[in-house]
C-alpha cells in the first residue's frame, strides 16, 4: 500500500469565513465548513495557523469580510507568519485581488483555488474523495473503517484511494507525496 510521505507544510494559512443573512446557507462558512477546509489544507501539507470568522448582513463589495476584520486577519498573518489566507466562501476576482493587496499574501477561496499544485487538486475532488484521502492517509483509519464512517464500500473506498491518486500523480509528477 502506498503511504504519504512526511512533509514540512508548504503553506501556513490563516482561514476566513464569512456567515451572512443575504447569502445562502450552502454559501455561508460554518463551524463545521472551516473545519473541513482546515482538513482539506492539511490533507494537502498545509497548516493551519488561524482561523477568523466574520457575521454580517451582507458581504463587503471589496474586501467580502469588512475593512476591520481584513485588518484583524492581516494582524494574524503577520503574528502568525502565515503564507497564505484561504477563504471558505467564494470571492470575486476584484475582492481577491484587494484582498491580495491589503494582506501582502496570497488568497485563495474554496470555490477557485489557485495556490500550490496540491492543494489545489485535493480541492478540485469529489468530497468524497477528499474525506476518504483524510481519513485513511491522515487519521490512519483502515479502509474498512473509512467506509463505514462515509456509508461506502471498502471497495468503494480503495477505487476512490487510487483515483485520487492516480489525479494528483499525473498533475504532480515528481512533486506527488505518493510513493510509487
């Protein structure tokens, strides 16, 4: 069976989300959508740093969270050298681009990431898929035990292991963590 090999994480990312009465509840981060999206990141070598949630009526037009809390996230990063910023909402072009701008780092949302090769293709799986790598790689759950926890096949399971990986080693090449 092939293993993750240890990394240092690549990225130390600051994740933001925002919970607003005018977007949809699919739309809205939750307690439960920041902790997957933490999840995701580590299951791509990433580490979180911090985490910053944001209530309001309806997204800023350009920075999505408000001038105040983009200034209490910028204060995280620095105090927590964080190299990236990932938001659990989706942004708009001109709202990551100021957002880039004011925070000095990169920013990426759930909707479009365009940071490192893994992350983004562990972002760009079937939930499904990105639970199942989590769970077996990260938690060291057997196979057997990954599928009763998602209500899948041990089968199931192993086809969605090896297309995962199968994608990220023709995107990767080299750089793939999977052993061959």
């Amino acid at each position: 069976m092939q293993h993750i090999q240890e990394k240092t994480p690549f990225n130390r990312a600051v994740l933001v989300g925002l919970s607003a009465f005018s977007l949809s509840r699919e739309e809205n981060a939750d307690e439960e959508s920041m902790e997957e999206l933490s999840a995701l990141l580590e299951t791509a070598g990433g580490e979180t740093v911090g985490v910053v949630t944001q209530s309001k009526d309806s997204p800023d037009p350009r920075t999505f969270i408000g001038e105040g809390k983009t200034a209490e996230v910028k204060e995280l990063v620095q105090e927590m050298d964080a190299q990236m910023v990932i938001f659990d909402n989706a942004l708009s072009p001109s709202q990551q681009r100021a957002l880039t701008q004011d925070l000095g780092v990169s920013v990426l949302d759930r909707a479009a990431p365009q940071g490192e090769p893994l992350l983004r293709q562990v972002m760009e799986l079937p939930r499904k898929d990105q639970a199942v790598l989590y769970l077996h790689y990260y938690e060291g759950f057997s196979t057997r035990e990954v599928g009763e926890m998602l209500r899948i096949s041990q089968s199931a399971v192993t086809t969605r292991l090896l297309r995962a990986r199968k994608k990220l080693k023709e995107v990767l090449g080299e750089d793939c963590p999977y052993e061959a």
